[in-house]
C-alpha cells in the first residue's frame, strides 16, 4: 500500500502516538515485516496517509512527499553562496575547541557518536553558540523561516564514522528539514522513505522528515552539517502561524521535562549532572530499596541493579 487519500483523516494525537510507538518498539526488535504491516495498517484505517511517513503531529491536507528539489526553495542557493564563510568559521572553532559539540539526546543511537550544537529550538536562541559561532548565526538570521521564526531547530550536526541512527520519524509532517554539507567525506548517507540520499559540501538536501529515515556513516572522517527547519512550503498560512504560535517556550518545555520524569533540581557541577528527584520519584525508590535491604540501585542494560553494603 502507498498513499491513501487524505480526506476525510479525523484521528487524534492520541492514536497516532500509540501506533507510532508500537511500529518504533517493531522497529527496535528488528522486525520490519511487522512494523511495515502494523503502518499500512494504520493507513487503512485513517491514521496517515503513507505508511512511510508516521509524524505525531499530524496535517493530512499535505501531499506525501519525502524528498523535494533543493532548487525550489531561495535560502538554498543563499546557504550554498555562505558555505565558504561558514566552512571557515567551522574549522577555525572546532581547531581551539575540538570537543565543543554535545552528544544528541534523542535515543536513536545504534551505535558510533552523533553530536550537535544548537542555535536555536522552537524559537529560542541559545546566546552562547551564536557568539560562538557569529558568522553562521549571522546567515541563519538571513533567513526568516528559520532560526526565530522557524518551527524546530538549526544546529550543526556532527555525525562520526562508525555511527548508525536507527529508522524513525520526525514530529510534524508540516516541515521541511533543510542539510548544508559543512564537511563531507566518503562513507555517510541517508534514507528518506525509499530514497537514499548523500551530502555533498556547499550543497543542501531538503527533505520531509516525518518520512521514515535512517543515517549510516561507514567511511573515516567526521560528516558536518548545518541543519535548519523552516515550514513547510505548502502549509496553509493561517495554519502555519498557527503551528509556529503555539510553540511553547524553551522554560516551559524544560519544566515539562522534568515534571514528567519526577526530576525536581538538575545541577551542573565539575562538568556532571546531579538530579534530584521529587517526593514521589523518591519515596518510590526508597521503599524498593528498604523492601530489598540495599544500598543503592542502578539501571544496566536496562535491568535494575541492587548495591549492598
């Protein structure tokens, strides 16, 4: 099954998150003649419109389509003519500071090093990698559909030989995710849904995300590029300013983080993280480890382990 037409799509968030999540667990045990059953599955039943392409946040107006030609959007051939400046810029930081890239959160790692400095996520600058980084946060300011008015992140993405990202979904069908080739050797590329892309430097790539995708590197040097996020081209206006209004603020979406997962103080000492956790998280774990007569539990390999005294 392909696509199926979008009218007539009336799902909720709801029950696209529960699908998404059995297709990722399918996909995770490596059983992709299940997750792929279980997604057309899901078509036919009015939860997308191709199986390939499984967003949480969802506008079924918008035609599927998992790749687009770079040359139909204007800040392209703007990002091509600013590679030398920002390339650069790239290499005189990363020779001082060799280590300033930060590992990525999203569980999606396979195996190997992905890093990533953020400029800006759902509209909020983080200063310190703009001053960092001024000229590349001076192109990106050239292009209003992203940074400050974009609807997800601009980072340099930092992909290490040996690395494999495993196959998922981006959030929202009502983006384009944009890649400038910063530094790109042999052995990196990606899969959009059914197509296999590679980077080339001073050129962009121009996908949707939402389309299932998966990143391998097997060559020998690092793979850099600037990733942006700008609305996607066909969104209605109305419907655009509406997604780009509701985008809660950087403050918020941290509290929510840490409510969610019982964490009430987060400390950053020496370079480590201290979390402390909030009456519930800490009365539940201190019973286990009363009822188990230990001293301390840690989680390994996905397996709680008990310490005793």
């Amino acid at each position: 099954m392909s696509t199926a037409p979008g009218a007539g799509i009336r799902r909720t968030t709801e029950a696209r998150r529960h699908y998404r999540d059995l297709i990722d667990a399918l996909l995770a045990e490596g059983d992709r003649e299940a997750a792929r059953a279980c997604a057309e599955l899901a078509v036919a039943q009015g939860i997308w419109r191709h199986p390939e392409q499984r967003p949480e946040h969802y506008v079924p107006s918008l035609e599927p389509c998992p790749v687009f030609d770079p040359a139909q959007f204007w800040f392209t051939g703007y990002l091509a003519e600013s590679y030398p400046r920002i390339r650069a810029e790239l290499d005189a930081v990363t020779a001082e500071f060799p280590d300033g890239f930060l590992p990525v959160e999203e569980p999606l790692l396979d195996r190997g090093r992905w890093e990533q400095v953020t400029f800006y996520e759902a509209g909020h600058r983080f200063a310190d990698v703009c001053e960092r980084f001024p000229v590349t946060a001076s192109v990106v300011e050239g292009i209003p559909e992203a940074g400050g008015g974009g609807p997800g992140v601009v980072t340099l993405s930092w992909l290490h030989p040996g690395t494999h990202i495993r196959p998922h979904c981006g959030g929202s069908n009502a983006r384009h995710r944009v890649h400038l080739g910063l530094r790109v050797p042999e052995g990196p590329r990606i899969r959009v849904g059914d197509r296999t892309l590679r980077w080339q430097e001073g050129e962009c790539l121009v996908f949707d995300d939402s389309f299932e995708h998966e990143v391998w590197h097997e060559g020998t040097e690092p793979r850099v590029v600037l990733l942006l996020d700008v609305s996607h081209h066909a969104l209605d206006p109305s419907v655009r300013d509406w997604i780009l209004s509701a985008r809660s603020e950087f403050d918020a979406r941290i509290g929510s983080y840490m409510s969610e997962r019982g964490i009430r103080r987060a400390e950053l000492t020496e370079g480590a993280l201290r979390l402390t956790a909030d009456h519930s998280v800490t009365g539940l774990i201190t019973r286990y480890l009363r009822e188990n007569n230990a001293s301390a539990i840690e989680l390994r390999d996905g397996k709680a382990r008990y310490e005793y005294r």
